[in-house]
C-alpha cells in the first residue's frame, strides 16, 4: 500500500512533474506511420499533456512542432502543408520541420522578422511502422537493437488503441502475469491452427498444448521477477507434470513498454503511452520470426473492435464492454467477448481514471509489480537529483542490447531454467533476418 502523494508521484507525467521529467527523458511514440498516409499527412497528437502538430512535408521528412503558432496561438493543426514546411492559415506564417520560420508574408518587403521567429520543434522518427518523438531537454537515447526495431519491414506490423485511464496501470498489466488466468480465461480452446494475430489462441512452442488449456487448468504460477539491462525479466512456470513444465518469460523495457510472446513465430512490443493524466494509448509492434506478417488479415481482424480515426474501442464503459451473463456462464470468464485487449481494457478502466492505490493490497503474485514501482521510484528521484537513469544507451550500448528473448513453450522439467534462451535461439536459428543477427553476436 503506497500513499496518496506517492500515487500522484508515480501517475502523473505533465509538464514540470517528476514522473513527467522522466518519461520526457525517452523517446515516446505519437502516431502511426499510417496516420500520415493520404493527400494531407498532418496530425494533431497530444503527449503527456502537451499538444503538438505531426507531419511530412513534401521532401517525405518528419516535423513535430508545438500546435499554438508563436504569432498570435492560432491552431497549426488546421495549416497549409506547402513550400517545405507548415503555413497557419492565420496570417500566412511558415515553419519547416526544425522549427524555424521560414516566412512572415504580411510583414514588410524586406522584414527579417522570420529570422527570429522559432517554433518549439522537436526530434522524430519513424521505426517499424510507428513514428517516434523525444520531446525532453538535451539529446535523446539511442534505439535498441530490439528484434522489432531491425526486423524487417515486411515481418513486422504496428496497431495501436485507446484506453481511458491513466498510464501506469494500464503498464501493469504487463508485469501481471497470474491474471491470464482467470481475465482471458476461455471455457473452450478453439483450434490452434486458426489462432493467427490472435493472443492466448494458439499452442505453446513444442507441444501441442492449447495456450488457453494451460492457463485454465494451472492458475497458481510460480512467477520470478529479476532486474535485466533493459529492465525487469518476468519468467512464469507452471508445472504440467512431474516432468513437464510450461514456460512463459515476459519482459519489462524501462520505462514503459514490454515485449511478450505472441505465439511459436510472433512477439508483441507494447508501449503504453500517455496521452494526459487519465488518458493512454497502447503502441504494438508485432514482429515475426518465420515469414512475412500478413498485415492485411492483421488490421482487418483489429479493425472489427477498434474505430477510426482515433483508434477507440467498440466495447468499452458506454456500453459495458459487450458484457453477457450467458457467455460469461457458458465461453469467457468475463462476459466481453474473446478480445484480450478489451479485457485488460476493462480491468484498467474499471480502476479509475487513476488508480487510487492508497485501497489496494498486493500479493506474492505481484512481485514484478512492487519492483518495477522501486525502479520507477528510483529513477524519478535520480531525474530530479539530474543523476543518470535507466535505458539511456550510447549507440555503442544499444547495439548490445538484442531480443529480448520472450518466449512461451512447454520444457522438461529439468530444463526449464534455460527453456526460454534454448529455445529463442533455435527460434533464431529458423529465421532468415534474426540468424543473421544470431551469427554476428
């Protein structure tokens, strides 16, 4: 049980908060690549409570510029993308992708006002399908050497979704393994050759063992949580029989995403990022180890819970989430259909706004919990203090930092220990892109 003030310290992220300084130290995603597709690639993004204007220009390069023009605040969401940069459409102002204005048309013949006119701008990148924004002081991070971030183009696929409530729980989720068993418990196991882009449907990694068999039938894990480079490793075992032993390792990269099994071929990279203090956006980048993702079927199968254009989900607090006392009787532990994503959805949204942490009371299960809290509590104080934090690689540090291996299989018994890096790397070894990487460390 923490205190109120150490609830607000570790939740709220606006502009001059500690856990705000903090997240501003990384580099935090802000749209789809998708999303600037079509004859007018400019998008509004809000980020921890600050409002910016994303967008390309006619070069193809990428602007992240704060949304009020320093004329006179008009709104640079509704500009004129033109002459290689941004124009409000207030008084003619144009401002390139760095910031700097490049044009004050009703000014004077011969003003050189544009000269010492700057716009708040603000480094950004596209990585696998989602653009990426560092919006803190002094230079950012390096990227990891992340499978999803070198992966090939045509083996990864990135989606993202909305949730009404605060950052940090809807992370928690993540580092939550026992709920498996009971929030995405399914009464019937479906057949696994039909689970593609699906979580929990498919069968573990040798064997033929439905995914949604295990976590119903052994729902008292043993759950090991220990520090790594990159974070937090999470390894879950559950014993099958005395001589089998399923295998799940999860993984926390601080400060706010993790990479988890997918199935036998995929992983899913997962940010949760903040939109304002009681708002969160979900950023996945799924990444395949064997053949291209089928990125059609990907979207298509999203598509049929979340609406664009802001990536809402269908079931949601308006209208109870779908809930069905028959199906939860009879097909799902919750009652809201077999989306995994609205029931994590639920779960989070049903704390609150912002979880009110003063109320709760953690349990042996929530070991990875309590020490993720210490590490962000730990680098909260190291920003204010203006001491180093975590996951702040040199180019040098982030090509070191590879996987993280995630896997979820059944082991022997004996060997479950090394399970998940036995298996990762003859994961490695049967794909293209990754044995390549495999063959260089």
């Amino acid at each position: 049980m923490i205190s109120a003030e150490q609830n607000d310290l570790i939740t709220r992220v606006g502009r001059g908060t500690p856990a705000g300084t903090l997240l501003r130290k990384y580099w935090q995603p802000v749209a789809l690549a998708e999303e600037l597709r079509g004859p007018r690639p400019l998008k509004p993004v809000q980020l921890m409570g600050q409002h910016f204007v994303l967008f390309r220009d006619e070069t193809g390069r990428l602007g992240l510029l704060d949304r009020d023009c320093p004329h006179r605040g008009a709104d640079l969401a509704y500009g004129r993308l033109e002459n290689g940069g941004l124009r409000c459409a207030f008084h003619g102002w144009l401002f390139d992708a760095s910031g700097q204005c490049r044009e004050t048309p009703a000014e004077p013949a011969g003003s050189k006002l544009c000269t010492r006119i700057r716009q708040g701008a603000y480094p950004v990148l596209e990585k696998s399908g989602i653009v990426f924004a560092y919006i803190g002081e002094g230079e950012p991070p390096a990227f990891p050497d992340f499978d999803c971030f070198v992966a090939p183009e045509s083996h990864t696929f990135a989606f993202k979704g909305l949730w009404e409530c605060n950052w940090l729980q809807a992370l928690e989720v993540g580092m939550d393994p026992a709920h498996a068993s009971f929030l995405h418990r399914f009464y019937e196991d479906e057949d696994t050759s039909e689970s593609y882009g699906k979580q929990f449907r498919g069968a573990s990694a040798d064997s033929d063992l439905a995914i949604t068999q295990v976590l119903r039938e052994y729902d008292r894990p043993e759950i090991r949580a220990e520090a790594a480079p990159y974070g937090m490793r999470l390894t879950t075992l559950r014993t099958l029989s005395p001589e089998q032993t399923h295998v799940r390792v999860t993984n926390v990269v601080f400060p706010q995403a993790f990479v988890i099994p997918m199935s036998t071929e995929m992983t899913i990279s997962q940010w949760h990022v903040p939109v304002d203090d009681h708002h969160c956006y979900w950023y996945a980048i799924f990444t395949s180890f064997t053949g291209p993702v089928d990125k059609q079927q990907m979207r298509e199968q999203r598509l049929k819970t979340i609406d664009l254009p802001d990536y809402t989900s269908r079931k949601n607090k308006r209208n109870a989430y779908g809930y069905s006392v028959q199906e939860q009787l009879t097909r799902t532990y919750t009652g809201m259909g077999e989306d995994i994503n609205v029931h994590d959805q639920w779960a989070c949204e049903s704390m609150g706004s912002i979880q009110d942490r003063t109320r709760e009371h953690l349990g042996t299960t929530d070991k990875g919990i309590i020490m993720y809290r210490r590490q962000l509590v730990k680098a909260i104080e190291a920003a204010q203090a203006g001491e180093p934090v975590p996951m702040q690689p040199t180019p040098e540090e982030a090509g070191a930092l590879t996987g993280p291996p995630s896997i979820d299989g059944v082991a022997a018994a004996d060997k479950a220990d090394t399970y998940c890096m036995d298996a990762d790397r003859v994961r490695r070894q049967g794909s293209d892109w990754a044995r390549e990487r495999l063959a260089a460390a």
